[in-house]
C-alpha cells in the first residue's frame, strides 16, 4: 500500500484541473424524514409506535445560515431509563440555527452551559457534561451528568427532561463498549445515532451552535488526512489527587468548599431516594484537567483537520470515547471555540421547543437530490466523485473480504477499484 500511495497522489494531482463541487455537508449531513418514520419507545416488555414523525422534519437555509425543524423524536427507540426517571420522550416542534461561516471568538470564551449547546443531525439537542447539581449544593464541585446518572440512560445513552429527549455524550448503545457500563440493551435494545465502526472516518454527528460541526470518535492520525483512521483522543485528563481541595485551574479552596475524597461514598441529590454512589476520579467535572499534547485535540476538544466532507480541511470537534469505547470527558465540547448564536437558547414567549429562534428572512428549503444512478465512485453518497472518497478507499485498500469499497465487486479492494474511481474523479450530479 506504502508503495502505490505516491502513484496515487501524482494521480490525483493530474486531475487537480477538473470542476470539483464543495459539497455542503451543513444542509446534507441532516437525518431528514423522507420517509414518514414515526419514534417508539419502550414502555414495560413491549416496543410501542409514538406516531410522531422522527428525526429532521425540514432543513431551511441563507447564506449565512441553516435552519432546523425537527420533534426531538429519534429514530431509534427510547427508553426505559432504570434510575425511576419518570417522563417519556415527548415532540418538542424545535426550531435550531446553525451559522454557516462560524466566526472565532477572539475575547473570553464562552463556556457550554445548561440545556442544549447544539444539535445532533437527526435534530435532538445535545448538552455538555453537567448536571446541574453539585456537591452539597455549594456550587463548587460540579456533577459529571455521565456518572452520576449512567443509571437513568437508556440503551442509547439518552434521557428525557421534563420530555425534551437528549444526549450527554455520544448516541451509542452501551454494549458496543468493550466493558459496558450498563447492561440496559439486554432487554431494551436501541441502535442510537452512531454504530461504531474502528475501520473509517466518523461521519458528522451534530453541529454546535458555533456553527462547527462534530464528529463521531474516529479519524485521520494526522490533521492533513494522512496516516490511519484511528480513535481521535482528548487532551482532558484525570487530575493525580486523592482529595478534594483545589480545582483544576490550580483555585485552593476553603474547607467549606472541599468536596469528598475520591472514592468516599456520596448520595445524589436526585433523583429522590437514589442510593449511595462512589465519587470515583470523574464524578466531577473538577477531576479532570486539559494536558496539552496529551490526545489529539485542543481545549475545545476540536482540531483543525482533512475530513472526508472537507478535503481542504475543517476545524470540527469530536465526540470522543476511551480505549474501551466508553464515553470520555468532554464527551462533546466544554467550551465553545466560536461566537455562539445565542438565539438557540430559550426565552420565555418566543419561539418553538424551547429556542428563541425566528427567521426573519428569505430562505430556502433544502431538496436532497436524487441518488446518481451509476456513479461509480461516489462512495460518501454526495454525489460527487472527490477527495473524500479517495481518502475512503486508500483506508480501505488492501480489504480482502467483506470489503465496504469493493467498486468492481470482485471481494476485493485493489488497484482496479482506485482507477475506477479514478476515472470518474470529477464527476457530479
């Protein structure tokens, strides 16, 4: 393989003159409802229809930015959740916007808050690692929403507040983990948003609300989108403490404000009657602390990288898990890396489904097009034969057996297979 990489770059740089299309993965990487699928939810033994229409009901855009209409109702199943949570997911009739040139915020970065920091491409928000609640109530030491309510996730790693259905971290079945955390899909099964796949670049999950997209776990080694697909890794680490006493930004705190030896047995104030749970490094957002160069991404947990959607390079974050495939802090991002359109948040009496967004002026709707018939090549689905599908088969070339890019259909992932797509390099409808 080694070998045919310098053929294939001068290859390619031979074709450097064709018309190749941007593709515009901020409006087609959307979960639309083409399909007129409605949710389900587990409720007891049984797997019942909640005749909502699920994922994205309609994508508008600017210039300057999408829209997105979605129930806050996923495909995939939701519930039960064991912790005792009382509610179900319910349709929410969100209205979403997404800036389409995201700007860097050059001042004070604005850190995630409470509720939704952005938006996952089947239109359910996401939220960061908090749970609202501290230690004592003393607004010091905050909870880790992942630890310390693992127990009231469903299969999907979800959960609704008061209805409004959301993810803390990736949208991934807890037994896809080598060393899962909860055994909840034993009996209550759910896909979720992200079927992990070790062998290829993650697709797009969600956008924050920045206008940066997110990214599954998986990725080039290297940010110009050479070397391996392999486990894009944060540089938040577990702080070496055994006590309490500081934060991670180096504050000493009074005694009044220590929070409980690592390990020691503490009871979450919710959900009412919850039973005592060891505070183990983690269970606080204060265990851990950035480590530059420690993993592949910066304290945003982003990077500036090549993509398959963005072959000259895109800054994005990343949903990221640990060598177990388990969750890992920050799950999505701490802080936002841009100027944050603050209209996704809520405000009492405007908007639907809990944002404050209104569109206030001329839009487009946006039409996927029609699958290409033939398109030898186009193995990303953009209708486009471009560098994102180059970058696809050399990560599969080599494959000798149920192959993902077997162009020719031979079993294989040869030479054969690059010069097709070669030969269409270009090519889009």
């Amino acid at each position: 393989m080694n070998s045919l990489r310098p053929i294939l770059v001068l290859a390619l740089s031979s074709l450097a003159c064709l018309p190749i299309l941007d593709a515009q993965a901020d409006l087609e990487s959307w979960h639309l409802n083409v399909d007129g699928a409605t949710g389900s939810s587990w409720v007891g033994a049984s797997l019942i229809n909640s005749a909502v229409l699920c994922d994205v009901q309609s994508v508008q855009f600017s210039d300057d930015n999408v829209y997105i209409h979605s129930s806050g109702i996923p495909r995939y199943p939701t519930g039960p959740y064991p912790a005792g949570n009382p509610t179900v997911a319910s349709e929410q009739d969100y209205l979403f916007r997404i800036p389409r040139e995201p700007a860097i915020n050059n001042g004070f970065p604005t850190g995630t808050g409470l509720g939704a920091i952005g938006v996952l491409v089947n239109g359910l928000p996401l939220f960061n690692a908090s749970d609202a609640m501290s230690y004592n109530n003393q607004g010091v030491w905050f909870q880790n929403a992942v630890f310390f309510e693992n127990g009231g996730f469903d299969c999907s790693k979800g959960h609704p507040a008061q209805g409004a259905y959301h993810h803390h971290q990736l949208p991934m079945r807890f037994d896809a983990s080598t060393a899962p955390g909860s055994d909840v899909c034993d009996d209550f099964p759910s896909d979720g948003l992200y079927t992990l796949d070790v062998s290829q670049h993650s697709p797009i999950i969600g956008w924050a609300f920045d206008g940066y997209p997110i990214y599954g776990p998986f990725g080039h080694a290297n940010e110009d989108g050479s070397g391996a697909v392999v486990r894009i890794e944060s540089s938040y680490q577990f702080r070496n403490m055994s006590t309490r006493t500081t934060l991670a930004d180096g504050t000493a705190l009074s005694p009044w404000q220590y929070g409980p030896a690592v390990g020691a047995w503490v009871t979450p104030a919710i959900p009412p009657g919850a039973a005592p749970i060891q505070a183990h490094l983690g269970a606080f957002l204060d265990d851990y602390e950035f480590v530059s160069g420690s993993g592949h991404l910066d304290a945003f947990n982003g990077r500036f990288a090549v993509t398959p959607e963005y072959p000259d390079g895109v800054y994005a974050y990343y949903a990221t898990l640990d060598a177990d495939y388990n969750s890992a802090y920050p799950y999505f991002l701490p802080t936002y890396r841009g100027v944050v359109a603050t209209d996704n948040f809520p405000s009492p009496g405007t908007g639907p489904g809990g944002t404050s967004v209104v569109i206030n002026e001329s839009v487009e709707t946006y039409v996927p097009a029609e699958p290409c018939a033939n398109l030898a090549g186009d193995l990303n689905g953009d209708q486009l034969v471009g560098v994102g599908d180059v970058l696809l088969i050399l990560g599969d070339f080599g494959c000798a057996a149920s192959c993902n890019y077997d162009i020719d259909g031979d079993g294989a992932v040869t030479v054969t297979d690059v010069l097709v797509l070669l030969g269409s390099f270009g090519t889009a409808c």
